[in-house]
C-alpha cells in the first residue's frame, strides 16, 4: 500500500477472541440470527462458552425453540461442558431432553423447571437420568400441576440439591 492509502476496516479481520466478545454482549436471539452472515460467525456463534446461562422462556426474553428435536441439537452443538444455567418451559420438559442435559452437560449447577403454563406433563416413568450436579433447583408450577410422579422419579438424582425453589 502507498502512503496515503487506508485499507478498509473489516470486522471479519478481527480475531476470534474478539469476536467472541463482541458476541457475550448479544442475546441468544440476536447471536442465532447473526450466526447466518458467514461462517466464521456461525462459529463463534456456537462456541459452547457463549451458553453459559440460557433462558428458553420465551416470555422472560429467552430464546424460543419450538421443538424438543431443536433442543436436543442445541444441547449437543452449543450447549456442551460450559452450560451452568438453564431455564426450561414446560414443553420442552422432556424425558430425553433432561437425560440428554445429563449425559452432555456436566457443569449444570442451576436449573429452572417451568411447569406453569403446562396443561399436560411429560411421560417420565422411563427417565433414567437427571443433572447430578444440581445445586439450585427451582420449579414453577401452576395450580393443576401435580409432580408427584416426577419427583419420585427425580429424587435419587438431586441428593446434592443445596437449594429447591417451588
């Protein structure tokens, strides 16, 4: 380049690590719509660092995710070794999706289970597996709501509970 010249700032040229960042200042929302532009972004947008705290309680500004089979692909792609906290709505309140958060995230610490907008609960008489590393859990219920059921089921798994929130 000559003098005088000025090569053209690209936020692309950044480094990784300040993307990275950039992207921890973003909303789950806004980091899956920015994760299309290219994909050096798709990248930086599913390091598992960047999930340590979700929200999928779309009424409290948590990311929306209609199905439990996009959850399920979230757990494995983002959310990883690094989740620690983790607000779950009713409809996504699944055997597999509690067995899956067990099997792949084992920093889980914290988990909020909303079960106060739920008309019908899950089947769990077949779940065998839960966070173990439960420290706080808090669960919402509604007023129709009866996990009996549920709470046998996961009473061998919380014994480290420090803290259970109803």
């Amino acid at each position: 380049m000559g003098a005088g010249t000025k090569e053209a700032a690209n936020i692309e040229a950044l480094p990784d690590k300040v993307l990275l960042r950039v992207f921890s200042f973003l909303k789950h929302q806004e980091m899956m719509k920015y994760s299309v532009v290219s994909k050096k972004w798709k990248m930086i947008a599913q390091d598992s660092r960047l999930w340590g705290f979700v929200s999928l309680r779309p009424e409290i500004s948590g990311l929306h995710i209609q199905t439990q089979d996009q959850l399920l692909k979230l757990i494995q792609n983002r959310f990883a070794a690094n989740l620690r906290y983790l607000e779950l709505p009713c409809d996504l309140i699944t055997r597999e999706v509690l067995q899956e958060l067990a099997n792949r995230c084992p920093s889980l610490t914290h988990l909020l289970l909303d079960f106060s907008h739920g008309a019908q609960l899950a089947d769990f008489t077949e779940l065998n597996a839960f966070p173990t590393k439960i420290k706080y859990l808090c669960m919402c219920l509604s007023e129709t709501i009866f996990l009996d059921n549920f709470m046998k089921k996961i009473y061998n798994f919380i014994n480290g509970v420090e803290m259970l929130h109803l």
